[in-house]
C-alpha cells in the first residue's frame, strides 16, 4: 500500500537531498527512488519549482567533458527545509498518536 505524496512533501525531500550535497538532477532522483516509487518526470518539475521559488540554484560543471548542471540549496532553503522537518515532526506525531493510542512506537 502506498499513501499519496503533497507537492509540500516533495518539495521537503527534494530539499532535504540537496542540503546534504550540490548535486545533479538525475542522482537526486536516484537518491529519492531509493526509498520511495517517484518518476523523473514528476521530480524535474519540482527542481524547477525550487528553483523559480530562490531555494535551491544552479551551476554548471563540466564531467568527462560534458557540462551537467548541478542543484545547490540556498539560504532561504535552508530556511524552508528547517520549517518542513518541524511541520512534518509535528504531522508525524499527530499521526502515530492515532496510529499507536498516544503511546511510542
């Protein structure tokens, strides 16, 4: 069973692989397919997305001669990245609390 993604959440999570790293589009597709089932076609436009909204930006840098642009997040991404993983902290405890009665995993 699978539960549907918010554009929020990818939003976060494209974000979140950022942080760790500058980074280029296919890898963090790679990165997120790891854990979850999510097309390139559906992570392009949100890296597009990140960028017209100034939380992540680009450069380019040339790899065995081909030039790949890369993904960096940014200081007001930083910023909305920090306010994600409070808001999901936040939506993961009313969750379990219904899930699991109030008590811990």
């Amino acid at each position: 069973m699978s539960f549907p993604i918010s554009a929020a959440l990818l939003d976060a999570i494209v974000l979140a692989v950022v942080a760790r790293e500058g980074t280029y589009g296919y890898k963090i597709t790679q990165d997120i397919r790891a854990v979850m089932d999510v097309s390139e076609s559906t992570l392009y436009p949100v890296l597009r997305r990140l960028l017209k909204a100034g939380d992540l930006e680009t450069y380019d840098q040339a790899v065995d001669g081909r030039m790949r642009r890369y993904y960096k997040i940014t200081p007001c991404g930083r910023l909305h990245l920090v306010q994600y993983l409070s808001d999901w902290a936040t939506y993961r405890d009313h969750i379990e609390s219904i899930f699991f009665g109030g008590q811990s995993k």
